[in-house]
C-alpha cells in the first residue's frame, strides 16, 4: 500500500513537472510566433494529458493500474491547477476545473493500464 502511494506521489510529481515544462516552452513559442488565443486552452489540455502520461508511464508499476492511474491524474490535475493558480495569483474554481479532472482521471486510468502491463527488463 506504502509501494503504491509512493509510486502515485511520484508520477504525480513528474506529471507537474512536465506540466511546467511543456507549458513554458509553449510560451516560449506564444512569445515567438502568431498563436491565435483561443489556442491556449487547448494546448494546456494536451499539454496536461501529456503530463500525466509521461509520469504515469515512468512511475507506474506492478498491479491495480486503473486505481493508481486515476488517482495519479487527480492528483497531477489539482497539484498543476495550484501551481499555476498561484502563479496567476488567481484561485477560480469552476466547471472547467471540474472537467480537468475528469479528463485527468480518464488520462491517468488509461496510461495506469498501459503501464501496468508493459514488460520492463
């Protein structure tokens, strides 16, 4: 149970961190290049899927991957969410925050499976 925890803890650490660094490189092209506004939402979205995959597959192992996988998206949504709130100085909670976490939720019990079940040597 301990195993698990920490193995949730740690996919959704590296979820968050990839978050950051996928979403700085894309304002690093924001600030480059002519990206329409509307494109920002969307990008985040992908951006965060990608994030809990890329955690979910380097830290998920052993057995219940649906389990670990969900809470790992929960987890990474809520964790990324305070991050950024707290760099806009900005804490608003609504329908969309509600969707990030069911998308999150879904993203993280699809990688959790997949993750699961890859042979590692």
């Amino acid at each position: 149970m301990i195993r698990d925890i920490f193995q949730v803890s740690k996919a959704a650490c590296a979820a968050v961190v990839f978050a950051l660094a996928y979403s700085l490189v894309f304002a690093g092209v924001f600030g480059l290049f002519p990206v329409p506004s509307s494109a920002i939402m969307p990008a985040n979205q992908v951006f965060k899927i990608l994030a809990v995959a890329c955690g979910g597959l380097l830290f998920i192992r052993g057995e219940r991957g649906l389990v670990k996988g969900v809470a790992l998206g929960i987890s990474a949504v809520i964790q990324t969410w305070l991050l950024f709130s707290t760099i806009a100085c900005s804490f608003r909670f609504g329908w969309t925050l509600l969707l990030e976490i069911v998308i999150g939720a879904f993203a993280g019990g699809i990688t959790g499976v997949i993750a699961v079940n890859l042979r590692r040597d």
